[in-house]
C-alpha cells in the first residue's frame, strides 16, 4: 500500500527536476557603439542605401531562391532580397 504512494511522489519529483537540466545560451551584450552606428533599415532599396551610405567595399553575388545579396560595409554587412534590405549587421571587432 505505501508503495501505491512513493511511485508516484518519486515520478513527480523526477519531473519536476527535468527544467533545472536545461542549457543555458549566453550572447554578448551589444556593445554602445554597435547599437548608434547608423546602418541601412529593413526595406530600403539597394540605390537608396547606396545613394545614403555609398559605394560598398565588397558586392556578394546573389545566391539561393529568392536571391540572397551581400554588401559589406567598412562596420556592417547589409543583405537584400532581391532588391531591398532585409538585414544589416555590424562586424565583430
């Protein structure tokens, strides 16, 4: 009869355990200069980023379905879908 209650005490205890088991995923805290550098916003056209922050370094060639674009800027990467941001990223130092 005792064993009808310390089955069940023993499964929830095992359970209630499961969440302290978790991993815990640390990311870097951006830093202030990463968060006021200026760069393109999400759907901007690529001759209104070029026109508002220049010429890039470097152009990636569209790759993938939709075409995936690279710029890579001096402090940033800007990526477009077909012809309009869809991210920008600043470079780690």
């Amino acid at each position: 009869m005792r064993s009808l209650f310390v089955i069940p005490l023993a499964l929830f205890a095992l359970g209630a355990s499961l969440p302290t088991l978790a991993d815990t995923l640390r990311m870097p805290a951006s830093t202030t200069a990463e968060s006021q550098l200026a760069m393109p916003e999400r759907g901007m056209s690529m001759d209104q980023v070029r026109a508002k922050y220049g010429q890039p370094r470097e152009i990636k060639s569209a790759v993938g379905q939709p075409p995936i674009t690279r710029w890579v800027y001096e402090n940033y990467t800007v990526y477009f879908e077909h012809r309009h941001v869809i991210n920008s990223v600043a470079h780690r130092p």
